[in-house]
C-alpha cells in the first residue's frame, strides 16, 4: 500500500506552481507508523490557505487506501526552527518596556488536576468541527463580533495550532503579546475583541509538530496565565478533529458549552457527528450545530445554489437530538473580509444581508442557551404567563 500511497503522493500538483510534488522534490519522509501514515514535505513558497488546499488534496487522493483522521501530515521549511527553540528565542528577547515584556508561552504537560474556571470570565464556549476548513474560525470570530454587539465583553483562544487564523482575521498578523507586571499575557485586541492566538507565538513558516499532552499545557497557559477578566464570554476556536489533541485541550477547564460547525455534505457531517460525540463524551452542555456554507444566492439571478448539499445539518441535528442553531450562507465578504482583516460582522454596510441576520440569530440563541429557564410559578403570574393564558 506504502507504493502506491508514494506514487500517488509524488503526482499531488503545487498549486503556486502547477508542478507536482516530484518535480519539485518536496516530500522530505513518507513513512506508515503502525496504521498512520506519516508524511512531510517542503512548504517553501506555500501560503497557510494554499497549504489547506493541499492537505485537503491529499486526504482526497489517498480516501480509498486511508481514512483522513490516520493521515499526519507535517511540514517543514527553510526558515524552519523548532518550535519549542522559537518559543525559547522569545524567551530571551529583551523587554524594551519596565512595565510590559514580551509574553511567552511554555511548552509542558497539561496539569491533570480538577476543571478550573476561567477567573473574570463569565461563559467558555468550546467551538468544534470533526472537519477542517468548514468555517469555524471565520464562525467563531463574527460570532464574537455579534456578540459584541449587545455589549458583551468577549475573548477569543485560537486554539488551532495547525493553521491559527485569527491573527490574519482580525488585522493583526504582527503583534507580539506582551505581559503585565503579574506576569499574565495581554491579549491582543481588535475590533473591541480580546484574543490570543498560537500563531503570535510561531513563525507561519514553521513546522508545529507539538504532542497531544502538551497542547493541553500550552492551552492550559492560554486559559489560565492570560488576563482575561472582565469577559462574559471567551470562545475557543478548537483545531479541527476529535482526537486526543483535542480532548486534551479541553479537559481541564470547566467549559460551559459547545457549538459544533459544518457544512451540509456528508462526509463534513460524519465528522461533525464524531465532533458532537466528543463534547458529550465530555460531558460538554452541546449549546448546538450550526450549518456553514450552506448555499450560495447568485447575486445577478437571485437562484439558491446547494453547493454542498442541502439541509444535511438539520436533518443531523434531528437524528442526534441537538439543537439546530442557523445556516450560514456562502458570501464572497465573508472571505475576502477575514482575508484583508477587516472582519464581516464588524462591517455595518452588511447589516441587511442574509449572512448578518444569520449570526445575529446564531448568536440570540447562545445568549438564551445561558438564561436559565424561568421558574414556574414566575411564568404563571407574569407577563408570559398572562400571555400564555396561565394566570388566573
Ligand atoms: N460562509 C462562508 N462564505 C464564504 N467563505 C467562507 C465561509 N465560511 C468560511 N469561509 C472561508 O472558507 C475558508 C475556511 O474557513 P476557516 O478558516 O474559517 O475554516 P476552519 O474550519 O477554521 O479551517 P481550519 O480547519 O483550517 O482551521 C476561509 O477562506 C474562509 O474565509
Ligand atoms: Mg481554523
């Protein structure tokens, strides 16, 4: 199988360059570690969005010798450092300010003690997807952007060391965190929203190849040494899949729920499924799914496109008794806006569109997940109650 895997793999095309893999000498290690193929190559001249692109060819070349969840592919660069060595370099770097110096973040094991809470931060939500690039940090950064609108404090952990976007979503590629006097690191702010992201830590070049029980200890550090108070919200944009990494991450702080994001086609919703079982293997309240990409309305004809299918999420969500939260449609703003850094839902020329109510709506419901149902007694001698008939 390891043959034809290889040959396969030496035919997958550069998108920059339009030659393969082959031609150009790219793959550095393929190699089958027990079920998992294991499998590296030169990422020189790849952009993160051309890298997803080829790592979602990949998975698609090899779908009927090897499922997507053994595939592990890692990359490495000329400007490639280590990344525990990049985090050192920051270390040593000198504080040009007595007040603030440069945040750093360590790389150890996850302390397997008790769920903690978050001090100063009122609700976390875990956002998840079994898939990647089916939207969820485009998702999780307009949800806290809506959010934000009815004066909500929110934050935002970019959990996804893979390919952490929030830096380019929200403009702010080049900030270094900083920490305070405590020893806490500042979150970076942008568009009134706080967030700390892996990506300020590494080089967008580097190889991050990081081991599951150690993301726990880094995420650990991005919950707990970062000043986070005053939130009512702090959102966690997972990395895609549900392994280990992922249940790592989220294990030891008391997360109060969950939203799990995909797209209508099927093999997103496989996964999506296998994202909803983890949260509640975790005991994670799931707040609900939401549809991403679910059609495109031509702009000249009005027609709704099913691009990838339709109504695959709600009829999901019935099977599996979860709330169903909204669609999101296709919109070119929504990707040119994350790409250019100026974020949709912080754009109020957009208020009339579909994809502006849909996160209006998305994020209404989050907020009722957590008002806790009324009592009774309240229902039957106030104003519901006079409407629903039941004062007497
Ligand atoms: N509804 C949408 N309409 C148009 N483009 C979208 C929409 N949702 C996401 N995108 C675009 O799709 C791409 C993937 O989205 P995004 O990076 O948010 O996915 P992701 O699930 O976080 O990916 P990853 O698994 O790599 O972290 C991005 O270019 C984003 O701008
Ligand atoms: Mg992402």
């Amino acid at each position: 199988m390891l043959e034809e895997i290889i040959k396969r793999l030496n035919l997958l095309i550069n998108p920059v360059t339009g030659k393969t893999f082959e031609q150009e000498n790219r793959w550095k290690h393929i190699a089958m570690e027990g079920d998992k193929l294991v499998a590296e190559y030169m990422r020189d001249g790849i952009s993160p969005s051309e890298k997803r692109e080829i790592e979602q060819k990949i998975a698609e070349s090899l779908n009927d010798l090897i499922i997507a969840d053994k595939i592990m592919i890692k990359t490495v660069s000329t400007q490639s450092q280590d990344v525990f060595k990049a985090l050192d370099n920051n270390k040593s770097s000198p504080s040009p300010s007595p007040a603030t110096e440069p945040a750093q973040i360590k790389a150890g094991h996850g302390t397997i003690d008790k769920k903690k809470s978050v001090p100063g931060v009122g609700k976390i939500i875990a956002i998840g997807s079994g898939k990647g690039g089916v939207g969820k940090s485009t998702f999780t950064a307009n949800l806290a952007l809506t959010l934000s609108k009815s004066g909500k404090k929110v934050g935002i952990i970019d959990a996804d060391i893979y390919g952490p976007s929030l830096p380019m979503i929200f403009g702010k590629r080049d900030e270094k965190p900083r920490s305070n006097a405590d020893k806490k690191i500042i979150p970076v702010e942008s568009f009134g929203i706080k967030f700390m992201s892996f990506g300020f830590f590494i080089n967008e070049q580097d190889p991050v190849i990081w081991r599951g029980p150690m993301l726990g200890g880094v995420l650990n550090q991005f919950l707990f040494d970062v000043d986070w108070t005053g939130l009512d919200y702090l959102l966690i944009d997972l990395p895609p899949g549900t392994g280990d990494i992922q249940l790592s991450m989220i294990q030891n702080a008391h997360v109060d729920g969950a939203i799990v994001i995909s797209t209508p086609q099927d093999i997103a919703l496989l996964d999506a499924k296998k994202g909803a079982e983890m949260f509640k293997k975790l005991n994670l309240p799931i707040i609900g799914m939401v549809e991403n990409m679910s059609s495109f309305v031509c702009h000249q004809c009005g027609t709704e496109h099913f691009i990838f299918g339709e109504g695959g999420v709600k009829k999901a969500v019935e099977i599996m008794g979860l709330n169903f939260l909204g669609k999101i449609p296709l919109e070119i703003e929504l990707r040119t806006g994350s790409d250019k850094g100026e974020p949709y839902m912080a754009q109020e020329k957009f208020s009339t569109r579909p994809v502006w109510n849909a996160f209006m709506s998305v994020a209404e419901q989050v907020e009722n997940f957590f008002v806790p149902a009324p009592n009774p007694s309240q229902v039957k001698n106030g104003f519901f109650g006079k409407i629903l008939g039941l004062n007497k």
